[in-house]
C-alpha cells in the first residue's frame, strides 16, 4: 500500500477515536492515569505546609536586599537538596537595594491624630525633622489626574480608592495603580508627599498595605506612604469639616546602592527530553511586614511540593521540571526579567509554564495560551483538575504568573490557574501576612492541580507551541 494511504488512515483512526488529528499534542493515557493518581495523593501529603512553616518560621520576612535575603537563599537551595532535587543551582539578579527603617505620620490641624501607615517601596525619605504640609484629597485616580497643578503644589496629595472583595480581586488591578502612577501623577504635578488609601480589602484593621510605587532608581520622587483603612476613613472625616488639614510625615526609608541577589533553581532531570522543561515556581521574597505566608511562600511551597510528589514517581518525567524561586518580585520582577533576559534564546525548549503567586486559596479556573493543535491536550488536563472544582475557560489567556509572564511574553506557551483571592488582599503586603492566614486544605488542593498539570505536561506527545514571539497580541502577556 502506498505510505500517503497509510498516513491518511492513520490520521483517519485518530479522528474516529475522538476528533485529535495526528498533529494534535495530546497525552497518553498512562500519564493522565498517573497524573488523577499524583492529584489525589497531593490532597492528603503534608510537604507543602512543612515548607511553608519552615520558610516563615525559619527566615520570616524576606524583603530583597536584606540581611534575610541570603538567609532566603540558603534555606531554599538546602530544601531543593533536601528534598531530592536533581540539580539545584542559582542565577545571579542585580538591583537597587531600597531600605525602610522608620515611618510615622499624625494629622496636626485642625485636630492632632495620629495615622497609621507604611512607607511605600522606592519612596525617598522625608528631609530630616520630617514633611508637614497640607493635605489635598481625591476619591479617585482619575480626580487627581483631571486636577489642576496649582491647587497641588508644595501639598500632600491624599486618594482615597476603596477596594473592594472578589473571588478574582480585580479591584486590585485600580488598587494597585492608586499607589504606582498616582504617586507619580502627583508628584508631576508638583506635590510634596503622596497619601493613599491602602491597596487592599480589610476595612476594620490598622495595619497598612505596603507595595511598590511608580517611582525609578536614579529619578525624582517625593515621600509616599499607604495609610490603613480606619485611618484613611479619619483622614477623610477630617477633611469633610472643610477646613485645612495639615499632616506631618516622617519617613525614614530610600535607596542604598546596588545588591545582588540569586533566582535559586531546583530541576526534576527528564529522562528523554531533558533539555525541554515544564516550569512552575514563585517568588522568594516578601515585603517586611510580615512572614510572606501568602506572598509568596505559598507559590515556593506549592511548586516545590509538586516536583516532589512527581519526584516521588519509580521513574523520572520524560521532560525536565524546574521549580523557579525568583529574586525580588515584589519592586519590580527584577528576577523575573533577568531570567526571561537569560533564557529568552531558549524559549522553544519551555514546554509549559506557570507560577503561582495569590497566596493559598483554591484554584477554581484554568486557561491556557497554547497553539491550536495543543488545545485537545489542555482538555485532558481540565478534564483530570475538574475534580478539585476547578473549571476551563477556553476563552482566556494564559498569562504564565506574575513572573514566569515574562517568560511568556517571549513566547513560552503558558497557563494560568486562577485562585480564590475573596480574603487575599485582606492580608496582602501587611503585618498580617502569616501563617495562619493558610488553609492547609486550600494549599494542598493547589499542589494536587500543580502537581498534576505539570507531570500531563511533562508527558505529553507534542509540545504546546512555545516559540520566540508565539504569543503577542493574545493578551496574556507580561
């Protein structure tokens, strides 16, 4: 029989035996059997909450370019090693050190209150004795931004965004804006200071929201400070009497030089493909409030313990598992962009990746940015996570995470599992970010859905259309 024929009725059996074409990625059905095998083990395995303890407990907050810094990576190239990784090594990230050492802030007139807030990262410090001046406030980005220069100049700027719960925290994509250009919108218009609201959902604490502001080592700045949700509602009160409101700042944070730090990597070596890699990870540092249980030593938790429960298997993956704990994520993704930077001739060899970085609560979706012939293949993993209440939706992107997005937007083919951030910003950049604020169950239902999209992955026939500039336009990307 001529070989066109038998091509065509091979092509035609696969067809007839659920619509994959022989050009489709799909995946055997051994690997899904083990991989509905490594999901419901990861439900009951108690490795991620032991890493996570240990990272809190052991470092505690791990602010890029502290002392902790080092301690950070010590401890997560001893855990790779401990737990059985294959290779683990690091990837020098160089970047502006900024330092907080003292903040404090109080109304002065027409009523002497003191406030509540944190320093926002990048912010100069005030001049020595501190910045008083009067306050001029705005109920939105877009107020501040309609305001005329004159009524702002040599004034603290005050916005007052409040954010709001949901499952997808979306208020926070205005949140976080608030704080990065509204700051810099301010201080083009010729403020002094810069106040807002805290960018996040708690309303009844005192505790402030940390986070980055829009401002660039080497350029211009002004003092720039997040007051929690009760102080913002007393600054606000005070300035509805109509009166001139007068507020003294006193922060003492900025930059010190250059740092070095280290994307640290653990791999899982494939045996046949072991150039090719699936990638997951998070990042290892925190702001310095408090411990970085949600963010992100949950996503260093959750993607360590997956690679070792696959690690756990009688035999190694097909292709490579690499676990990325990135470097300094929190002030602008330097690790993220260095490795991205790095690895972007390699991109054709990353065979899927994300990270997880919204804290520990449940993944309740799945979307992927894969070329069309890969489509049957993330039907396979959706159907094998649908058990953990976690549904596909085929009309998002995948965004790879807030650092392996980098590497998507080189062309890595990536996906994203969305996770319930109802309570996440609740706790986010706070001294509440903690341990305790992890369900153990929560955390484990995401090492099941990691754990298993990452051995389909490894697995698969075919790849999932990673290549330089694959993804552009899909608006999945960093």
């Amino acid at each position: 029989m001529p070989r066109p024929a038998l091509v065509l009725i091979a092509a035609g059996l696969l067809l007839a035996g659920g619509g994959v074409s022989a050009a489709d990625t799909r995946i055997p059905t051994t690997a899904v059997t083990t991989a509905e095998h490594l999901r419901d083990q990861a439900l009951t395995d108690p490795t991620a909450m032991r890493i996570l303890t240990s990272l809190t407990t052991e470092v505690g907050p791990r602010l890029a370019g502290s002392a902790a810094d080092q301690r950070a990576r010590d401890w997560a190239v001893a855990k790779f090693k401990a737990l059985g990784f294959d290779k683990v090594y690091t990837e020098p990230v160089t970047y502006p050190r900024w330092v907080r050492r003292h903040e404090s802030g109080a109304i002065v007139a027409p009523f002497e209150l003191p406030l509540v807030l944190t320093a926002l990262g990048y912010s100069p410090g005030t001049p020595a004795g501190g910045l008083t001046a009067q306050v001029i406030g705005f109920d939105s980005l877009a107020a501040l931004k309609a305001a005329d220069p004159a009524s702002i100049r040599g004034k603290i700027v005050y916005v007052g965004y409040r954010m709001q719960r949901s499952r997808d925290g979306h208020d926070y994509g205005m949140g976080s804006a608030v704080r990065t250009a509204g700051a810099v919108v301010a201080m083009e218009k010729g403020a002094a200071g810069y106040l807002l609201r805290s960018a996040g959902t708690d309303a009844h604490q005192r505790i402030a929201h940390t986070g980055l502001t829009g401002f660039r080592p080497g350029a211009k700045g002004i003092p720039a400070a997040a007051l929690s949700n009760p102080d913002a509602d007393q600054l606000e009160r005070v300035l509805a009497y109509g009166k001139p409101v007068t507020v003294r700042l006193n922060l003492d944070c900025g930059f010190d030089g250059d740092y070095t730090g280290a994307n640290v990597i653990g791999e899982i070596t494939g045996k046949k493909y072991p150039q090719q890699v699936v990638a997951i990870g998070g990042h290892l540092d925190s702001w310095d409030p408090g411990t970085g249980a949600i963010d992100d030593g949950a996503g260093i938790a959750i993607s360590m313990a997956a690679a070792k429960l696959i690690a756990n298997l009688p035999q190694r993956p097909d292709r490579t598992i690499r676990v990325i704990a990135f470097a300094n994520e929190e002030m602008g993704l330097w690790g993220a962009r260095a490795y991205a930077d790095r690895h972007a001739g390699e991109v054709a060899n990353f065979q899927l990746g994300t990270d997880s970085d919204l804290g520990a609560g449940k993944v309740y979706r799945l979307s992927a940015s894969v070329k069309p012939e890969a489509r049957h293949a993330i039907e396979q993993i959706a159907a094998v996570l649908k058990p953990l209440g976690v549904d596909y939706d085929a009309t998002r992107p995948g965004g790879g995470g807030s650092d392996l997005g980098s590497m998507h937007a080189k062309g890595m083919a990536a996906l994203t599992l969305s996770q319930d951030a109802t309570h996440y910003f609740d706790w986010h950049h706070t001294a509440n970010d903690t341990l305790d604020k992890v369900n153990p169950k929560d955390l484990a239902q995401n090492v099941a859905a990691y754990a298993a999209w990452t051995y389909m992955a490894a697995q698969a026939k075919g790849d999932f259309g990673s290549a330089a500039g694959a993804f552009k336009g899909d608006g999945g990307e960093e």
